[in-house]
DNA sequence: AGATCATTTCGACGACTGTCAATATGTACG
DNA sequence: CGTACATATTGACAGTCGTCGAAATGATCT
C-alpha cells in the first residue's frame, strides 16, 4: 500500500495522489467507478443515471414494473399514492435514463424493466462480482 | 382521483399486477429492488443511499479514494476543483452513506472506501450476477 | 367528425442541493 | 497557553426537483 504511516509529518500527500493506480490494486473487475481515472463526462454520465434511481417513489416504481414483469401505466397513480401526471413524469425520466420500456398498447402505455441497462448499472458502480 | 382500476370496461389490469409469480421468473437473485414488494421504508432507504452517489464530484471522490486506496483530505479540494467546505460537505455525505470512512491522523483526515458497501448497493439493485 | 378516455405537457410552488466566503472547531507543536 | 494549520460548520444564494391542477395531445370507437 501507499504510506499511510502513523507518523504524523509533514506533508501526507507525497505519497497518495498518484501511485496504486496501477501497482498494488488487487486486480479491480469492471471498469468506472472502482477503475482507475474517472472522466468528467464519465462522472456525470453516471451521476444522471444513478439520479433517475436516486427516488423513493421511482424506486417502487420499477420494483412494480419488475415484479409484474410488465405494467399499464394506468394502475400506477393508485399504488403508488400519487397524482397522475407526477406518475408519468416519474416514467418518462425512467425511460430516459434507459431502465424502463414503454411500449403503446391501444390507449394504455405499458411499461418493461430493461434488465440488462440495470446490470450496467451494477457494472458502472464497480460490480465486485464480476 | 377517482378510482381507476375497476372496471366496467376491458381494463387491462387484469393480467398485469398478480403475475410474474405465475409462470416464468428465473428465480431473482437478490432481495431488494427486483424482489417482490418493496416497502415504503426500504424504497426510502435505498434512494438515500443512491442520492448520496449521485452526485458527478462524489463520484470522482469515490472513484480518486478507491484508486489510491486511501487519500488525505487535503489534497482533495485541488483534485476536484472545488472548495475546501464544498469537499468536506461532499466528504460528510459519503460517510454517513457509508461508502467512506474517515479517519483522523495527526491533523489530518484520510478516507478509505467501504467496498463491502458497495457491494451491498450493488446487490440492493437486485445484481444480476449473484 | 365527435365523444371519450389515457397520457403527456405546462405553469406554479415549496423543498432540497451544490456552492462558496466567513467563521468556528479541532489538533499538534513551541 | 498561544500560534499555526487542517477540517467542519454556518449563512446565503442560485439552481434543481417533486408535486399537483389545468390544459393539451394522442388513441379508440361510434
């Protein structure tokens, strides 16, 4: 590892900001967050994914729609205790961030969990399963 | 808010809400987002984890700590290009999130990162890989 | 075309978030 | 104890977010 050294001298930096990177790092799976050097635009990419995520209400929404296997938009101002058009706004940034499918079905909207966005999601954050 | 669902009509909510359980399911993996019902609390507590990620400078804090496996604060604030106070709030943040822990050394804070957090979140998200 | 119903968009509002300068707290050393 | 420096807290401000009612759009059936 670096030089954590108990010791407390002078200036600590000297040895933390650039090694590890390569040298010690017990083999990192994946590559963002956990990778070695995480690019602005990465981070922000990420952070906008992570956000759409990042809701209470957003988060039931896609345990619903993952449960159900698929869902009409119509049921959801119901179970999830708020108005319609706050649900569809819910949706549409799930859809945007990729992690929902909508797919018109006569007048009603239907919406799919798309699996393999979440798995990228995992992977994004370092995945220590790999 | 009338009440939806119920129907003189051909709702479609027949067929979507129960299911999953029916037929298919590949046997989900882990508990939380991809499992059956999760609760109002559950949902809360994962969107605080997720928010305390979803930020682009904590990512890059998580991503710089993780890659020099440990890091003085001091050096944070030219890293990131934020101020000093902007870097401890952000700093806070983390560790009440649990992703890093903080550790005092002479005048100095250094900050690991919590992996088995991670991967805790990781598994939340209903991790595809277990 | 007109009627009806599902969904989206618009407008507004309160709450929360990221940011910094200024100040306070804490830690070590003389 | 007093000084010096690292970090945390406070206060303020602009920007974003979640929410809803109202209105617009889209879809289907007569």
């Amino acid at each position: 590892m670096a030089t954590p050294a108990t010791a407390t001298d002078s200036s600590p930096s000297a040895s933390s900001l650039p090694s590890t990177a390569t040298g010690t790092a017990e083999a990192l799976c994946c590559p963002p967050l956990l990778g070695p050097s995480l690019s602005d635009d990465a981070a922000d990419q990420l952070a906008t994914t992570l956000k759409a995520l990042a809701d209470p209400v957003r988060l039931k929404l896609v345990n619903v729609v993952a449960a159900a296997g698929e869902t009409c938009a119509c049921d959801l101002p119901e179970i999830l205790d708020r108005s319609q058009p706050t649900v569809s706004h819910h949706l549409s940034i799930l859809v945007k961030a990729g992690v929902l499918e909508r797919e018109q079905r006569g007048k009603w909207a239907w919406f799919r969990l798309d699996r393999d966005r979440l798995t990228q999601i995992c992977a994004a954050l370092g995945n220590p399963d790999c």
